[in-house]
C-alpha cells in the first residue's frame, strides 16, 4: 500500500496536466449549485491561474463561474458517467479540454479531473479561421480552378470555380484525396507532382490531365508549397487554368489554323509566328488584343515587340528566345504596357521549326493574359505576410497574458510585455505612461524597450487640451480611444515632438488607452519605421493586448490592496478575538446541524466547561435537559433554512444544575461567500437581575405615570381655561370700550348726514357722498360686530341638521353677491341626506366666512371656486378651492392668530372665529396654498358632538 500510495503520488505531482478531485455540493432539490477541491497537483495552479484552491470552494474563488461547469460535474457524481469535451471557463478567461470521472462508488459524490490549459490553441484556430475565410474569400473570385491540400494528399479547400467543376461542395471534398474523385493511375499522376512541390519546397509548373464532372479537361497547373511562420511546410496549394481547348486546338493546329485561331480566340489566347531568319512577327488579333496595339500600326519588327516589354522583363524573353532557338521549345512570362500605362501580365509558350540541315527558321506559339493569376498569388503572398504578422503579434499578446501570473510587482511586469511587443512584434519602440492628476495633467513613462536612446526624457507629453495634450497619446487617455500617427511627417498633431521621432527612425505610432472603471489611467505607445504599418487585424490584437494590460496592471494593484487588507484583517482579527473574550455576554458560532464551532470565555463558563475549545462539536442537548434542547434546536434550524435572523428573544435557561436564568438572545445565518448559509451566530446577555429590576420599576412607574398623567392633565386644563378666560376677558373689554367710543360718534354722523341729506334733498352732486358715508359706517359697524361676536364666543347650540342645506344656501348668498363675476362649482351629492350635530348660525358663518375670503382671493382671473364634499362613518369633509392668489408659507402659519389679515379692510377675527367655532364643534379647519396656484381649504366636521 505505502509503495502504491508512493507511485500515485509521484505520478499526481510530475503531471503536466492540471489534476484535482472535487466534491460536488447539491442543495435540498438535489440541484448541483458549487465543488470543493480535494485535492490539486503542482500543475492545477499553471493551468487555471487559481492559487491556493485545495479546501476551498469554487464559488469562493471564481463566483462568476458558469452553471455548465457544476451541471456536468453533478451528473457525472450522480450518474457515474465520464465526460471528455472541451469548453470556456469565462470567470477564469480560458478555454480547457477536460477529462472527468467519479471516484468510488455510486453514493459517492468525489470527481477526478484531467485537464488543460488550450486558450492559446483556440485562439489560434480562431486567427486561422479567420484568415482562412479572407483566403477563401480571395480564391474565390477567381475563375481559375484553385485547391489547398495538406502533406498527406488531403483536401483542405477548393474555390467555387473547381466546385463546379467537380460537382462537391468544399465541405465534401475537405479531407478526401485525389484517389477519391479520381482514377489510380490519374491520381498518382497529381501526387507525384504534389511530391516533387513538397520534397524541393519550390513551385513548379504542370500539365495535367482530369475526368471531371463536364468531361475531359487538360490544366496547366501551377502548384506551389503553404509554409507557417516557422518556414515549415504544412500544404500544397495550386492554381490551375483549363487549356482543354488550347491543347485541343494545338493537336489540331496541324489540320486547320483557321480552326485553331477560332478555338484561341474563344479560349482567350492568341497565336503568334515569328520568322527567325528575318526577325519578324506575325501576330493574330488576339495577341494584338492583350498586347495593347492595333493590327493596322503593327510592322512585325522587334523593336516593335521589345517596346511593349516591361523594361525589367526584356532581358527575360531574350534570353527565353535564345534558349528556344537551340531547344526548340519558348516558354516566358512577361509584363506588357500598354499605351495608357497599365500592367498585364502575359503567359507565352512555342515550338521552333527547324529546315532539313536542322536550321531554326521560324517559330509558332500562343500567349495569354496571367493577369488575373498573378493578382491571386500577389494577395495570397500578401495575405501570407500578413498572417505570419498576425501570428507574431498573437504570441506577443499570449506571452504578455503568462507574464501576468508571473509577475510579482508592477514595473517588472510592465517591462516585460513592453520587451515581448519588440521581440515578436518587431516595431521599434514601446512604452508605457500613466496620466497624473497634477495641475499640468502629464503622463509619466514607468516601462519601454526599444530602441528609445533618451526619446522619453524629450517628449514631455500631457493630457490637457495644449498643444502636448493633443498628440495621439493625450488625445487617446483623454477620449478613451485609440489613437493612430499613420505618418509622423505630415501629422500636423505630432509636430512638437517629430524632431525628435524622425532622429530615432521612428515613421508611425498607436496609442491605446489603459482602461479601468470606465476612464483611461494611462496608455501604451507603440512607435514603428514605416509609415502606416498596422491592419486592421493587427489593430485588434494590439487592442485586445492593451485591455489585458490594464487587467494585469489592475490585477497587481487589486492584488498589493488585497495583501494589505489581509494584513489589517489579521491584526482586526486578533482585536477582535481579545475582544469577544473579554465580553461578558455570550458569543458563539454553530454549524448547519447546531453543533458548535467555536465560542468565548463566557460562553465557556455559562455552560461549565473548562475552555471554549471544550464545546466544539457539542450541541445544547450536552448541557441543556431535552426538552429546552429541542426549543433552542428547532430555532436555529429555522433560522438556517429560512436565512431569516431572530434578534432579542427573551430566552428562559434551565441547566443541569437546575439553575434559572433569562438571556436576552440574537440569532443570525452564518453564509459563506457564495452567500448559502453554512450555520449561525448567536449573541446571548444574562439579564435575571435585570429583568427582576425592571419589574419592580414598571410597576412603580405605571403607578407614577398615572398619577403624574391624571395630575397634569388637570393642570393643563385649567391653564387653558385660565388663558381662554383671560383673552376673552381682555377682547371682551377691549370690544365694550371700541363699541362704546365708537357708536356714539357713528350714530352723530349717521343723523347729521340724513339731516343735511333731507335739507338738500334732489342735490345729485351730493348724492355720492351721502352713499359712500353710509357705506363706511356700515362697514365700521361690522367690525364692532366683529368683536363683539368674538368676544362673546358662546358653546354651540346643537341641532340635528343636513349639513348640505346650509352650504347651499351659503353658496347661494355668495354667487348673487358677486353677480356672476365668479363661477362656483357644486358637487354636493355625497352628502346629501347626511345629518350631523351642530350649531345651524355657526354652521352658517362658518361657510359665509370662507367663501367671501375665496371671493376675496381672485383677482384679475376669471374667478373658479369648487365646492366638494365626502365622508365616511365618522365625518364629513368639505374642501373649497379657489383659483386666487394663494398664501405665502409665512403666512399660513399666522392664519389663525386674533387680528391677522392680509386684506386692507380685514379685522382679522374671521378665521379666529371659524377655528374656535370648528374647535368647539370637535372639528378640524386647514388650508393648503402655493402663491400664484390658489388655495384649499378643509373643513372637517364629527357626525355626532363628543363633549
């Protein structure tokens, strides 16, 4: 056993593979909701970039991690099935092929799994996949029949100009081989000619023959090898032209040249003779077509010819021609311009005729135009170049991604991604820059490698909106956006710092923000020697590399903040465990079955252990009888299956001493970090002495209150009664002493105006004056009215009335004083028929008083004032709203103080009265108002009088 265990040992700890055992945890439903590691090789940790994972719980770590991953583990616990597939882990930015089984037997819920690490070998499938769609794209649009085949002979893609031919899709044809579509002694044919490609890694140049779908074809074949980024070659690819007719015509070129000039035309080739002896050339229209010339102005001479060569290709077809003369085959590829400048690649091949002593005299062949072949291999050369780029720029941005778990401060890290970027990227120089928040707004460079020689002691860069904010580097921090240099030359931005970019070679730049909590802290710059050097893949992969340095930048931060925390959470800990040992109450802790797991000194003692260490593991059924147990039992598991805390219970113990005490007692769910509920904590106080106390002082306090409460409400009472008395005492005198200085003047000037008015009798001038006297002593009368009435305030004499009557008839009176000046709105019908106690003349100057203030209150608007009522079993509520000038706030709150009014001809008792009036009634009087937005008043009135 101790040898086996040794080997399995050795076997877990040299795997490459990230190796763990899990046990999987369900909740109530038998639902799959998180696992907890068991176990972990030394490789686990390379492999996930989680640290510290055995004991703890996946949710712990990663609480983001997808269902998908506990859903397939749970059915391989529950249904002992392994699984092999490979998926993404987002919440840990990977992609794994894994490999699970259960250990033990089928109660057992432990996991095996194998797996690893293939994030960069998906994205590299995606690079490639995006690059073969572009090359597939390309191929595409060619009319030539083209194909892409590996070292094995097998089929990885064919354009649509072959799918046609062959009558297979791509997707059927992929993976098959030559043997497949056609016969043995065809298809060794083909793969000799794909050997030679392979074996000499160069491209060759072939006829080949196919029974394809539409017949008999004939190709001339150009196949050339598919190498990687390393130089390896892993393909073949092969660019084909149909020259089934050409070949058919050549065989009957002997037969009819008529014939064969028709079949070139059609085929898109021409023919040519040429005349070695006397140096001259005949061509057919065709040639003169891809040539650029005109039959009528062609002499046939060679400096004709020669004229229309590319001058970098003339020195080939002389030679070809040389070489033709003594071989008696002609075989070139050459550029023609044509008279408006345009580049046409042309295909020509011949054969010599010789006299009988063997003498080469003339010479017959046919040309046509490559021009479209040679695009193909020019993007696909191109698209080779740059994919090999894209490759480059790939492994920077995965290096940079490992250097993260590597590194172990921020500088270092920074450094390296800047060093990665040069050696794989190959541009000339990077670096890093953080934007400070001083007054001047600079960016600071922190890392770079490169070829820099002093650059970043000159460029003192900001990210203001100066002339050094507005550079790709500032603009970039300050909008959050890329920014591209294509050519440091002509960029009326860089001006301030091209002197120096030009000395160092540099021709371009881009610039990516670092981005965290939605703003730029910095940026990385990347400066190369060519002018507008970056695609637009290349773009996204250098954008994708800057998002994962500002998660490593960030993460490093996050991670210094995290140690320190952890730090000051153990020294908080410690306060806190000197702390809870040292409190008389009780604190403790227990687990999802009441067991306890750790508690305090006092605990300890309360339930007579010797230390707290001697109660873990215990339940109060150890200390408590059976039945205050179950009690305490049932509580805390309600409390964890609910979630739900009981706070200041009032708890009675009995322990086996038979001793007697009450604990003021709080329950609350202990949860992990994934927030499932993993037990409780408890906080109990010994309050027997304190309950025994308060007892005695509720029932002397109760005894106190009500004395106090029945002995003070007397003397409020009979302090009211004493201030009410003694106003009313005062206005009382105040209104006999008014009433009486006043009428006696009054009644002087009310018999002295009728007098004069009765001598001068018929005097219309007079008329007025007489009018306007009797008016004013009418309205000085009111007021002493007024107070007279105020002061001899009487108790209501109550009636059973219909409280809408009176408002009827209240609002009648008031819509004939103002003549139809006012609009007055009635919505009576909830209280039609209800009958209430209460003073009929109060009710009436009630109501009269509060619809003239309405009246009073419009001005200079077409006057509205609504009417409204309600009630329910106890009341009824009058409101009247008017669309008058409204109250100001300070106002309000003086409404109803005696002798307060805002009107000039107000005494300022009305309101006074309506509220003693309504006070006495047992009713409530308010108002609502805004300036400008009119006011509302609320009347609110008992159904039956409570004395």
């Amino acid at each position: 056993m101790g040898q086996s265990e040794e080997r399995y040992r050795a076997l877990f700890n040299f795997l490459i593979e990230g190796f763990c055992i899990i046990e999987m945890i369900f909740d109530d439903d038998g639902k799959p909701v998180d696992y907890r590691f068991l176990e972990v090789n030394p490789a686990f940790e390379e492999q996930t970039g989680l640290h510290g994972a055995e004991g703890k719980l996946m949710r712990e770590i990663a609480p983001e991690h997808e269902a998908f991953w506990f859903e397939t583990y749970g059915k391989i616990a529950l249904t002992g099935e392994p699984a092999q597939f490979e998926h993404e882990a987002k919440a840990l930015n990977r992609w794994f092929e894994v490999r699970a089984f259960r250990m033990g037997k089928a109660d057992n819920r432990e996991v095996a799994i194998c797996f690893k690490d293939i994030t960069k070998r998906k994205h590299s499938e995606a690079g490639m996949l995006e690059n073969t769609r572009l090359l597939q794209d390309v191929i595409d649009g060619s009319n030539s029949p083209i194909f892409l085949k590996d070292v094995e002979g097998k089929f990885i893609t064919i354009n649509a100009s072959l799918e046609s031919m062959l009558g297979m899709s791509r997707e059927e044809i992929k993976g098959k081989t030559d043997y497949d579509i056609a016969s043995k002694e065809v298809a060794d044919y083909w793969r000799a000619h794909d050997k030679q490609v392979l074996a000499t890694g160069k491209a060759i140049q072939i006829e080949e023959k196919a029974d394809l779908k539409d017949g008999h074809h004939v190709f001339l074949a150009n196949k050339f090898p598919l190498m990687d980024a390393t130089g390896k070659i892993y393909g073949i690819g092969a660019i084909s032209h149909d020259i089934t007719d050409r070949k058919r015509a050549e065989e009957a070129f002997q037969e009819n040249m008529e014939r064969l000039d028709l079949a070139l035309i059609s085929s898109g080739m021409a023919t040519f003779d040429w005349d070695i002896l006397n140096n001259k050339r005949v061509w057919s229209e065709g040639v003169h077509r891809l040539m650029g010339t005109k039959s009528e102005d062609f002499t046939g001479s060679a400096d004709e010819f020669f004229r229309i060569i590319h001058p970098e290709d003339k020195s080939i077809v002389q030679a070809s021609l040389a070489r033709a003369v003594e071989t008696g085959d002609y075989e070139t590829a050459y550029r023609a311009v044509w008279p408006d400048s345009s580049i046409h690649h042309i295909a020509s091949r011949g054969k010599v005729h010789r006299d009988n002593t063997g003498r080469a005299v003339s010479m017959t062949g046919l040309c046509w135009d490559v021009t479209e072949q040679k695009r193909i291999e020019e993007v696909l050369r191109e698209n080779d170049k740059e994919l090999r780029k894209l490759n480059r720029t790939l492994k920077a941005l995965s290096d940079s991604n490992q250097a993260i778990m590597r590194a172990d401060n921020e500088n270092d890290y920074l450094n390296e991604v800047c060093q990665n970027i040069i050696q794989e990227c190959g541009h000339a120089m990077v670096w890093v820059g953080f934007a400070e928040q001083d007054e001047a707004k600079t960016v600071r460079p922190v890392a770079q490698a490169g070829f820099e020689e002093g650059y970043l002691k000159t460029v003192n860069i900001t990210w203001d909106e100066t002339d050094r904010g507005r550079g790709p580097t500032g603009t970039a921090i300050r909008t959050g956006q890329l920014c591209i240099c294509r050519n440091m030359l002509t960029d009326p931005d860089f001006e301030p710092w091209r002197q120096e970019a030009v000395k160092r070679g540099y021709a371009s730049s881009i610039v990516f923000p670092l981005m965290a909590y939605g703003s730029a802290f910095g940026a990385i710059m990347i400066y190369s020697k060519d002018p507008d050097p970056f695609s637009e893949k290349e773009v996204q992969l250098l954008s994708e590399l800057a998002n994962d340095l500002a998660y490593g930048i960030t993460s490093i931060r996050l991670r210094v903040e995290r140690d320190k925390i952890e730090e000051e959470l153990k020294r908080e800990r410690k306060v806190l465990h000197t702390f809870i040992n040292n409190i008389p109450d009780y604190v403790y802790c227990k687990d999802t079955q009441s067991k306890f797991i750790i508690a305090n000194i006092s605990t300890a003692r309360a339930m007579k252990c010797q230390s707290p260490e001697d109660l873990v593991g215990k339940t109060d059924f150890d200390f408590y009888p059976k039945k205050l147990a179950d009690k305490y039992f049932a509580d805390e598991q309600e409390i964890i299956r609910t979630s739900l805390p009981k706070m200041g219970m009032e708890e009675e113990l009995v322990d086996q001493n038979a001793d007697i005490r009450i604990l003021l007692t709080s329950k609350v769910p202990l949860l992990d970090n994934a927030g499932l509920v993993i037990g409780l904590v408890g906080i109990g106080r010994d309050i027997t002495q304190q309950k025994l106390a308060e007892d005695i002082l509720k029932r002397d306090k109760e005894t106190f209150e009500k004395l106090v409460q029945e002995r003070t409400q007397d003397l409020i009472e009979t302090q009211m009664e004493l201030d009410r008395a003694k106003r009313l005492s005062d206005i009382g005198t105040l209104a006999a002493t008014v009433a009486h200085e006043l009428r006696n003047p009054l009644a002087a000037i009310a018999m002295a105006a009728a007098n004069i008015q009765r001598k001068i009798k018929g005097a219309v001038s007079f008329e007025r004056h007489f009018h306007t006297i009797e008016k004013k002593i009418t309205q000085s009368d009111l007021i002493i009215n007024n107070l007279l009435f105020y002061s001899r305030l009487r108790k209501p004499s109550l009636q059973n009335i219909e409280i809408h009557s009176i408002l009827e008839e209240c609002v009648d009176l008031a819509e004939k004083q103002h003549n139809g000046k006012i609009v007055f709105e009635r919505r009576f019908d909830p209280i039609k028929n209800i009958v209430i106690e209460a003073d009929v003349l109060q009710m009436h100057e009630i109501f009269s008083n509060l619809l003239n203030n309405a009246c009073d209150a419009i001005v200079d608007v077409m006057g509205r004032i609504e009417i409204t009522t309600k009630h329910d079993e106890a009341f009824v509520k009058i409101y009247i709203k008017d669309n008058g000038e409204g109250i100001s706030k300070e106002n309000l709150k003086q409404i109803f103080e005696p002798f307060f009014t805002t009107k000039a001809k107000g005494t300022g008792l009305g309101l006074t009265v309506c509220y003693q009036v309504m006070k006495m009634h047992g009713g409530t009087i308010g108002f609502t108002s805004e300036p400008g937005q009119g006011t509302v008043v609320e009347i609110v009135l008992p159904k039956k009088h409570h004395s």
